[in-house]
C-alpha cells in the first residue's frame, strides 16, 4: 500500500463517502451491487484518500463502476483497462490503482494484457467479477461461460470450447496474489480486497458476481460457493495444484508470493542541455 | 589519374557507397558523413537494406556541400563499391552521370556491365593494397581514404571521424583503421594533388530524424512513454529509453499497440505528458485508443514513422501513405491534430511543438514523419525548439461545483489530476455531461462534440503551420518529407529565372484554410507533391476547397525517394 491514510485531523471516512451520487446502471439482483459495497467497505477500512485511489476499467457491466466509487476513475474501451491501470502506476507510483472488469473484458479482448500484467506484476489490485456471460450485449457466452450452455442465439449448441480458467492462468502468468471471492460472501469479499491492496504487487482478484438476468441457473451459486479447503500458499506449485483440482467455486486467498514488483527507478538530475550536448560536432 | 576530378572551389558532393553483408557499407558513410562534419559542411545521409536483419547487402547515400542539404540530389558524383555483389538491387536508388565516378579496385573484379549505361567513369583503385599491411585493416577503411582524397575531404577531418564513430570500439580497431585510410588517403592525394577545402559552417549537429523526434518529445516535456518496436520506428524508443530516466521519466515497453495507447492514456490521466511510436500496422491497432483519448480529452502524442504499405508493406523504406489513416482512421466524429515533419532538424521541432498542442487543447496529436527522415541521419544547424508557452491547464482547486468537461468559450476545460482534492471524475469514452456523467442525450453529445471541435478550430496555431519559400507565380504544395526535394527544385527554378513559391505544410489537421488560401493567391500554375500512390494530401485539400481548379498532383509511392530533378519535369509537364 502506498498512498498515506486520511490524516488524523479529517474525520474518518465512512464506506458511503467512497460512493458517488450516480445511480447503478445494473439490473435488480446483479452482484456487482454488492462488489461495488465491498470495495467502498475495504477503501473505508484502509482509510484511502479519495482523491489519491484510481478506479480503471474497460467496459462491460461490470466495468461502470468506477463512477460508482467517489474516487478519480477512467472508463476507456473494452478489454484495455490493465494497459491503462499500468501506464498510470508508472507514471504515478504514489496512487492506489484499482482496476475493475468483468469475464469478458478482462480475459477475451482483454486476455493478453491480463497475462503481461501479471508477469508485469505492477503494484495494483485487478478486480475481475465473472458472471459467465456478456450481460451488456445482451446475454452471449464469455470465456468462462461452460461449453454446453446453449441458452444464447450466437451459439444455439453451446460454445464447445472449455472454459478459460482466471486462476491458473494468472499463476502460470506470474501475479503475485490470487485469490477468488463471491460477492454473496460481501464479509469475506471485503477482507480479501483489504489483503489485495495492501499486497505489493499485483493482486488479482477473481469475484464470482452472478447475473441473474442472463443466468438465472446463477441463484444455485449460494449453495456451490464454498472456502477454499487448502491453507494459503506461497509456493507455485502447490497452488498450481489447487486451482487444478478446485472446481471453480473455492473461495478465499490462493496464492501469494512477494515477487520482484516492476516500477522504474529515476535518476532524475540530468539537464536537457547535457543530453543535447551528444549531438554537436 | 594526375587531374583535379571535381571543381575544388565547389565543395559539394554525392557519394554512394555499396556493399554486400559485412562490407561495412554503412559504417563507411556515417564515418564520410562525421568527417563532413569535422571538414565544417553540412551533410545528410541516407541508407538502404534489404531485408535481412543481419549481414544483408546495404548503401550508404551521403550528400554535402557548404549550405544545408534538404534531400538527395538526382545523380551521385562518386559510386563506391566495397565489392559488386547485389550492386542490381540498388541501381535504381543510385543514378549516375557521365560526370560520375566509379571507384572500384581491380582485385574484386570489374564493375558489372549494369553500370555501363550510365556512361560514368571507372577508377582503379587498390583498396586491398592499403589494407593488406594493416593488421586488421579492412577494405572499408580504404576506401574511405581514397573517397575522401578524391572528394576533396582533408585527412584531418576523417582521422577524426574515425574516432568520433569508431571510438567505442576500442584502441586497436581505431589504429588499424587510422593506418588504413591515411594510406589510401596519402596515396590518393599525391595522385590527385588536390588542396581541400575547408567548410566555415557554424555550429551544427550530427543527428538523425528519429533521434531529433526523441528529443522533441523530451522537449516538449513527454516524460512518460510506452511503445511495442517497430521498424523504422523503434531508435526513437532506443533513443529516449535511458535518457529518459535521466531526466525522472519513463519508458514502458507495452505488450502489442494496443497497450501502447492505452498506457499512454493512462499516464496522461496521471498528469505526464506521454508519447508512444510506431509505424502503420501499430497505428492501425491503435486507432480505437486513440479515438478513446479524443472523447476523453486525454492529451497524448503518436510519433508515426511512414513505411510502405499497405500491410506488412516494405517496413525498412519509407512511403508518405499514411496520411489517410491518420486524418480519417477513428471512428465517430473525431477532432484532433495532425502533424508532419518537413526534415530531419524538423522531427525535434514538429515534435515539440505537438506535444505542447496535445497537452494544451487536451487531445491526440500525431506527428507524420518517414523512414527517409528517421532513419536517416544529417549534420545540421541546431533544430529549432518551440518557444511557445502552452500547457496542460489543471485544475488547481476545484472546488464542489468542479466540472471536467465544463463548456468553455474556448472549449478547454481545465482537467483535475489525480491526488488534486475534490476534482474526482471519471474520465470516459462514453458521451458524458459537463461533469462526466455518461449520457446519451442529443444535448450532450451536440455540445461536448462541438466543445471538442471548437477547441481546435479556434486556437492560434500561429505562423507555424506551414514553411513558406518565394512568391512566384509557380507554386509547389507539399508536406513531410518530400519537401527536401520540392525546395531544391523551387531553389533551381528560381535561380534559372523562374521564380517558384513553396508551401510545405507542417499542420495538416485541422486544416488552415483561411491562411492557405492566402498562401496559394495568384498561383497560375500549382502542383501538390507527396510520394504516394493516391494523392492523399491532393484530395484531402480538395475536400476542404482550397484548391484552385488548375491544380495537378505529382506523386508515385515509394520506396524510390521523390528527386528535384522528377519534380521539375513534372513541373514542365503542367506548366
């Protein structure tokens, strides 16, 4: 965590200070209501300063938040929000970055950034909330979507391909912190988000956020969400086994590892001048 | 050979020098080209490869004379061949005269019979001779003595240079290579008995075009630049990477274009003004991002280095095709600047000063320049820098009723950084109000699209949108590169009593309509010319009617740089 608390003599920010006046975009009953909570909980925890935490995202349902958030925020173009999210750390290593996203964002359009951001492992928090399906255009199967769910016109028989699995690629692909939160457990959620903006590095944070307009079916996940049966490691391959033989749906801390974070270092002395000098004759 | 070749009181000279992989045929011209510079001209020069990356054959094209050289001239004075071996592939690339000299030494067999019809005149000479004592002497070294002894180029001044771009070699390379030029040099001259002279230029700089843009960037205040390589775009990043830090800025090499563009947006949104570079396929896959910065009002600049295309294209030649691209490839309605250079000492000026346009009018600017500026390399009067004071508006104290797209009468709105108390917003790419909320009302994005023309219609951009030469009643329009060449032949056409007006574009987007057609008054004979295929910049000025009904296009693609002498051929033609 780099950015200095509140000071003592602000009085301490509450979770609704961190909200903004918009109103959700999202329908009834969308999870991302309660993901939206926890990070204005973990913010109010950590007492950030407003003005000193960047909330980036691409688009996508999921993806409106940081207008939600009464934080500095960007909304750019799909799949892009991780690019954006690493351009400002390294122009601006004193902010908290959040970035937020959704399935589709963050691992289909969005897929190579997510694997050079976590090898990158720059200090930030990714914030992905997979719901299994591309809710803005109107219900289509996203990455994580199972093959055989045919409830969708572009793919009448189902995707036929395997799911793409957010965990394992991020362990393979270098990050930091992983760890999977639900956002019916907003508790557990909440003190996951904490671990994973203190953590330095890049912490991912996969949030299974159910859509219940475009998956109903999604209800059941109440039932099938359960902690992760394993203790938390820091050694790859161990994890690497356990986000293999979990089924999807374990949640809590996975992985996490103090790795070596990318952030350039400045010299920061020279004079314009003394590097002109080079070319004269 | 006991005769002066040239005329000694005119030191000006073009020499090409050609050579298979591993004959050092580049390395050969930047050393002519720094004893040009230690002899007191001025040079430029250029180079051509195939598309080997390593050990393919290569020509180093150098051109100097006391004054500036804009561009390559139509015919080389001297063709030196290290050895013959695909001299055909650059045959086209190198036109000689009866006037013209080829050097070659007997030992790697005569020059090829395609060099016959030019009628230029073979000289012997020994290279191999003068290396063959030298340990370590190698036939390049050679070669630059004799050239040097023949062009009229004093040894002091290639000992130098010797030094000057061999010097991180190491002791022994630059004593065998010392050993072998003052040989052949010594030899040469005794021939020759010729006294070289001497340039008086004042201070000048030995730079190439995209290390001119890397400092104009620098200049301008980029301290933030993210990019993924490109060829002929990449030395500007190799460039600006370690002296970036130097002076507390950054250089993030991105995954694809992709990221590229929107790193830089990211670090915009921070508050540092932020550069990437590319080529065609990367500004290709950045037009989406780009097209996010405009709606976002997020400042940031693209250094575009042109290479043919389309596709994949011939990425180590250069072609002025992308103008299209850049002045048409967002979609929506998508105000933002367009800029090109005019040479080599202009990519650190038009870099520059782009950037000062894109952080004060908060949008995209792309600069246009080319492989033949980038990649070339000149000595020069120091470039130009930008005396203008804009910059970024912040901000400061926002205040409860802060909003970042507040309409404005000149249509900047100040933009609250992050860290900065009660400015918090959330820049978008989605149609917003004042404030940032998205919206999708016909109110909202009438007035945000005006908002966002009107800041860049109106500004002052001042006299810097073009270079104007002469007022003759011919008149040649150009931009980018091309104007090297254009201003030679205005220059031989007004000197032969036919006096020819230039207007080399510099500001292409948004256009300035009033100011060019004041420029183009009472031209009764005007022709665009720009090396690609289509007429890009001709039917982009015919577009906004600026364009007086007799006006011709003159143009081809490239690689083939456009010639002073092909322009006022096609001068005569439309006349």
């Amino acid at each position: 965590m780099s950015t200095a608390t509140a000071t003592d003599t602000a009085p301490a920010l509450r979770a609704k200070d961190y909200k903004s006046e918009i109103k959700p975009v999202w329908c009834p009953g969308c999870g991302h209501f309660a993901v939206l909570s926890t990070v204005t909980k973990a913010l109010a925890y950590l007492q950030l300063r407003r003005e000193e935490v960047a909330m980036i995202s691409g688009i996508g349902c999921s993806s409106r938040l940081p207008a939600y958030v009464d934080s500095y925020g960007f909304h750019g173009v799909h799949g892009r929000a991780l690019a954006v999210a690493s351009g400002l750390k390294a122009a601006r290593p004193d902010l908290t970055v959040l970035v937020a996203g959704g399935d589709g964002d963050g691992f289909s359009i969005g897929g190579n950034h997510f694997l050079h951001a976590c090898r990158r492992n720059m200090d930030m928090t990714y914030i992905a909330m997979d719901n299994e399906v591309y809710g803005m255009t109107k219900g289509q199967a996203s990455p994580t979507t199972a093959p055989e769910w045919d409830r969708c016109k572009l793919t009448p028989h189902g995707t036929g391909v395997p799911r793409f699995r957010p965990a394992g690629i991020a362990l393979a692909a270098g990050a930091s912190f992983i760890a999977r939160g639900f956002s019916g457990d907003p508790g557990g959620l909440t003190r996951l988000l904490v671990e994973a903006i203190q953590h330095r590095g890049f912490s991912f944070v996969h949030v299974l956020s159910p859509c219940l307009t475009f998956r109903p079916e999604h209800k059941e996940w109440k039932q099938r969400v359960h902690p992760c049966r394993l203790a938390t490691t820091n050694n790859a391959a161990e994890a690497a086994r356990l986000i293999q033989e979990d089924d999807g749906k374990a949640t809590g801390l996975l992985y996490i590892e103090d790795q070596p974070v990318w952030q350039p270092e400045n010299e920061d002395h020279a004079d314009l001048s003394e590097i002109e000098a080079e070319f004269r004759v | 050979m006991s005769t002066t070749l040239f005329d000694s009181s005119n030191p000006a000279r073009a020499i090409a020098i050609t050579g298979s992989g591993g004959s050092g045929a580049v390395t050969t011209g930047q050393i002519m080209l720094a004893a040009v510079a230690r002899a007191g001209f001025y040079g430029l020069m250029t180079r051509s490869a195939g598309p080997q990356i390593r050990g393919g054959e290569s020509a180093a094209m150098l051109r100097y004379a006391a004054q500036p050289v804009a561009c390559m001239g139509d015919v080389f004075d001297i063709l030196v061949g290290l050895d013959w071996k695909n001299i055909d592939r650059f045959i086209d690339e190198i036109p000689l005269s009866p006037d013209s000299f080829i050097l070659t030494d007997p030992d790697t067999g005569p020059a090829p019979d395609s060099l016959h019809p030019a009628g230029a005149k073979i000289l012997e000479i020994p290279f191999k001779k003068y290396t063959e004592p030298v340990e370590g002497g190698r036939i390049n070294m050679a070669a630059i003595g004799a050239t040097g002894a023949i062009a009229g180029l004093p040894l002091d001044a290639l000992e130098a240079a010797v030094g000057d771009v061999l010097g991180r070699k190491g002791e022994a390379v630059v004593a065998s290579s010392l050993a072998c030029v003052r040989a052949a040099w010594t030899d040469t001259q005794a021939m020759l008995c010729v006294t070289p002279p001497t340039g008086t230029a004042p201070e000048r700089w030995n730079i190439s075009g995209n290390e001119a843009s890397g400092l104009g960037a620098m200049r301008g205040g980029v301290r933030l630049v993210a990019a993924y390589p490109i060829t002929p775009a990449s030395e500007i990043l190799e460039w600006l990477a370690p002296r970036l830090n130097k002076v507390g800025g950054v250089l993030l090499q991105a995954e694809d274009e992709l990221a590229s563009v929107n790193m830089i947006i990211g670090a915009s949104f921070g508050g540092v003004p932020s550069l990437t570079a590319t080529s065609g396929p990367g500004l290709s896959l950045m037009a989406e991002g780009l097209g996010l910065a405009v709606a976002s009002e997020t400042p940031v600049v693209v250094a575009n280095v042109m290479r043919g295309g389309p596709s994949t294209g011939i990425p180590t030649r250069s072609e002025q095709s992308d103008l299209n691209l850049a002045l048409y490839g967002f979609h929506g309605d998508a105000p933002h600047l367009v800029l090109a250079a005019l040479d080599i000492r202009d990519c650190a000026f038009t870099t520059q000063w782009a950037v000062r346009l894109a952080e004060h009018l908060q949008t995209v600017a792309i600069v246009l320049t080319d492989q033949s500026l980038g990649q070339s390399r000149g000595v020069v009067d120091p470039p130009d820098s930008y005396n203008g004071d804009h910059r970024r508006i912040r901000a400061e104290t926002p205040g409860d009723a802060y909003q970042r797209y507040a309409i404005t009468a000149d249509g900047v709105s100040p933009m609250a950084i992050p860290g900065t108390p009660d400015g918090m917003y959330t820049g978008d790419g989605l149609e917003h109000t004042p404030a940032g909320i998205p919206s999708s009302l016909h109110h909202d994005h009438t007035q945000q699209s005006e908002k966002r023309l009107r800041k860049l219609q109106y500004f002052d951009y001042g006299e810097h949108w073009a270079v104007q030469s002469g007022n003759g009643p011919v008149c040649l329009l150009t931009w980018g590169s091309a104007s090297g060449a254009v201003f030679e032949a205005a220059e031989r056409l007004t000197a032969a009593g036919s006096p020819t007006r230039v207007v080399a574009l510099r500001l292409l987007a948004p256009l300035r309509v009033e100011a060019l057609r004041e420029a183009l008054a009472d031209a009764e004979t005007l022709l665009v010319v720009e090396q690609n295929q289509g007429g890009q910049c001709f039917y982009y000025l015919k577009s906004h009617d600026v364009l007086p009904a007799h006006t011709r296009f003159f143009g081809r693609p490239g690689p083939l740089a456009l010639r002073p002498g092909e322009i006022i051929t096609a001068l005569d033609e439309v006349k």
